[in-house]
C-alpha cells in the first residue's frame, strides 16, 4: 500500500468509526446520554467523551506533539480511575462540551495524519496507532450498543434484517486433525499486542460444530431442567447460577408456555435458528456438558479459523485473506442481530466451519494469558494488567463489531459471569478413535 493509499485508508477508518459514535448518541436525546442505564456501564456521554480523550493522549499529543486540547479532563476519562458505577457522579463534559471536544480532537487528527511520516518510529508505522484509536473507538461503539440493549424505552435503533441461513444441510460438526499451527500474528500491521507474535501451537484432534449453539438447541436445554440440575455446572458456575438466579438467558422472559425477548426495545418472539446471545460463560459451559461435549479452547478455535490444511497456512480471516465484506459475515452494526445459524456460506474457514467472525462473540475454555514473546505495546493497561485475571477469552466479534476491531487473531476477554455482551458460543469435543 502506498502512503496516500495508507492516509486514505486511516481516514476512511476514522470517519466510520465517528459515524458510528455520532448514530450512538444522538438516537437518544441528552437526559439519556448523562444517565447509568446499568451499573454495568458507563453513560453513554462519558463513551464519547472518553474516546475523545484517548485520540487526544495518542494521535494529538504522541504521535502528533501538538499541544493538549484539555489536559484537565485526563483524569475523569481514565477507566482505571474510576469504576463504571462511579461516573455518571463525576464532573463529565455535558453532552454539548463533549461532541465539540470530540469534533476539536478529530480536526486536529486529520491535521495530524497529513502531516506525520508514517514510518520511522514503531507507533506510526503503517499508521498502527491510527489503527489502534478506530479500533479503541469501534470496541467503545460496541460498548455504548450494549447499553442500548440495557435501556428501557421504545426503540431506537434501526436495522435491515441479517441474510438468512443459505437452507444447506450441514454436518452438525467438523474434525480437525491434530498437529502444529501457526497461532497469533507478527504481520498484521494494525494487531494488538495481546495476538502477537507468531507462534507454533500443537493441537490435538478436536471436533468442532459448525454453527453455533441456536436458540433452539439452548431452549431444549432449559426445557429438559439444565438450570436445576448441578451435574451440567461447574462449581464456580452453579455458585452464580444460585446467586443471580439463572434461569434463562439475559433479556429473555417467560410468557405463558415460550419465551419472548427484549432486543434493543422491541419484544419479540425467540427466533428458533438464531444464535443464542446474552449467555455467560457458566451458562455456555453448562449447556455444553448438557449437550455431552465442551467449549473449545482459543487455540482450537483459532485453528478451525484460521489453518488451511491444503496449503499449512493460517489464513488472516477464515474465508482467506481478504478483508471481511458484507457477503462474509455479519459485522458493524448493519444488522441489529445475529443471522440465523448456516447463514454467510462465503464466510466459512477451510474446514467448513461458519459464522466464526460475526454474528456472536463465541465464549472459550481458556484464560487470558500472553503468548511467548509477549511485549506490551505501546501501553500495558491495553492487556498485561488483565493477563491472569478472572476472564475468560471471546473470538470472533460479534453483530456489533466493526470490521477494524475484530481479524483471526483478535482477542477478546471477559469475566465469566458476563452477560450484557453479544456473546453466544458453540460446542467441540475430543477426538476419542476406538
Ligand atoms: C478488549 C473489549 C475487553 O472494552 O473493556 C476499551 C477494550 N480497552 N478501552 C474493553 C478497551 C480500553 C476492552 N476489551
Ligand atoms: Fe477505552
């Protein structure tokens, strides 16, 4: 890519990136914007300003060395200092302040990104920390979704309705031999620190669903009493399901003999082949030893994702190496749910395997842990201090992910008991021969 293509690149990257955030918070006027919907989440006016805030510290200050546009305010945008319930209580920018703040910040970014060489120092290079403020905004995009989904209220929101499933029959699994795989990237100029560097992993033989867990299958789950009965649950996980009372999944409620759903204010029957979404990582992992199998793990799923077993690559997405277009996956906010299970045939890895990218974040058995050779950068608050923490990993984006913060290798992270997020999951298992 030349430089111009680069510039042009960034700034088409940012522009959607803000198109986004601006669709976010004007769907609902300024009362809404400075109100906590959730504990669980900041108002939707600190997302913004924040987003603003961390453009100004990386491409305005670093990378550019231009002058704070309001050093002031550093402090009340800082996540680590202070938790979500307490910001709706500090002196945040009201809504008017914070989309000019934003808006000064952006002008003087694009300032910036004609005038920084975009190479020479490991921040810039191939614009990564341009690629790392759309990214930062796109996740807080996701954030400020999620919120939507935990406001009350008529809707707000529109979206066409996702492709549907293509009507194949599918296998309900595939098999994935075992051996070595290249885990994690050392390439891709915008990845964060956590996907690298490159690394052979070994893989035992594994099977994997093809889709993932839909409704349907999760229904039969509860019907057949999986909430009630300790043998499906972990100790850990029947611990939260007796605390919180788990009976179904987040913004499900039963009506008569069914159930109907809350999305984004619209209530609505559960749709049979949809994804499951708004589960937590107990209720995943529970409904998997139901269903006699497991969750996979990072490197399994990242090995049904990404490696060709023709070829011995691993691929950058799991249709190959092209960026993900909207016959791929389910991506961006362009729908406002998940496609039913089978849809996006374009979008399947090399085994087969669908609706990895897109959709739901797909909850994994494994813990967040660097890879060797792990080197944070440039900020240890973006990962390392996460690394061992109680979390559990998430691939693949979601229905609310943009394509800039989501690849094969992006990694995503939450505690277990997680359930506002648009994560669903599907099941593997060992290969036993006998
Ligand atoms: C990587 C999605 C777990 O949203 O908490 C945003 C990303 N880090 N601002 C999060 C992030 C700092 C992070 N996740
Ligand atoms: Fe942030």
């Amino acid at each position: 890519m030349t430089a111009i293509d680069l510039r042009f690149a960034i700034a088409e990257a940012l522009e959607r990136s803000r198109d986004r955030s601006t669709r976010l918070t004007d769907a609902v006027d300024d009362n809404d914007l400075v109100r906590q919907h959730s504990k669980l989440m900041s108002p939707l006016v600190w997302d913004l300003a924040h987003i603003g805030n961390q453009e100004e510290l990386w491409l305005v200050r670093d990378v550019g060395g231009r002058d704070p546009v309001r050093q002031d305010i550093d402090e009340l945008y800082d996540a680590f200092q202070h938790p979500r319930a307490e910001r709706p209580a500090l002196p945040l920018l009201n809504p008017t302040e914070a989309r000019a703040y934003v808006r000064e910040v952006r002008d003087k970014v694009f300032d910036v990104l004609d005038r920084t060489p975009l190479e020479g120092r490991k921040l810039v290079e191939n614009g990564f920390a341009f690629g790392m403020i759309v990214q930062h905004e796109q996740q807080h995009d996701e954030t400020m979704l999620a919120t939507h989904q935990l406001r009350t209220g008529a809707p707000v929101l529109h979206a066409p309705e996702p492709p549907a499933a293509s009507g194949e029959r599918l296998p309900a699994e595939v098999f994935v031999a075992g051996g070595p795989f290249e885990m994690g990237t050392s390439l891709e100029p915008w990845a964060l620190d956590n996907e690298r560097p490159a690394h052979q992993v070994q893989v035992d033989s594994f099977w994997i669903d093809t889709v993932p867990v839909s409704n349907g299958q999760y229904l039969a789950f509860i019907d057949a009493g999986g909430y009630d009965d300790q043998r499906w649950w972990s100790e850990r996980g029947w611990a939260y399901r007796n605390e919180a009372n788990l009976t179904a999944p987040r913004f499900w409620r039963r009506d008569g003999d069914g159930w109907l759903r809350t999305r984004f204010g619209v209530v609505e029957p559960i749709p049979l082949d949809e994804p499951v979404v708004h589960v937590c990582f107990w209720e995943a992992q529970a409904y998997a030893a139901w269903a006699g199998k497991r969750l996979p793990t990072e490197p399994e799923w990242e090995k049904a994702a990404r490696y060709d077993p023709e070829t011995g690559r691993s691929r950058r997405y799991p249709w190959g190496d092209e960026d993900p277009t909207p016959e791929h996956a389910n991506l961006g906010q362009r729908h406002l749910r998940p496609a039913p299970v089978g849809a996006y045939p374009l979008g399947q890895s090399a085994y087969g395997v669908r609706q990895l990218v897109g959709d739901v974040w797909e909850w994994l058995d494994s813990d967040f842990r660097p890879y060797p050779g792990f080197k944070a950068f440039p900020y240890k608050e973006y990962s390392e201090v996460f690394f061992g923490g109680d979390y559990k990993m998430l691939r693949g984006g979601s229905f609310g992910t943009d394509k800039a913060a989501v690849r094969g290798t992006f990694r995503n992270w939450d505690h277990p008991i997680r359930r506002q997020i648009f994560a669903g999951f599907r099941c593997a298992r060992d290969h036993r021969p006998d």
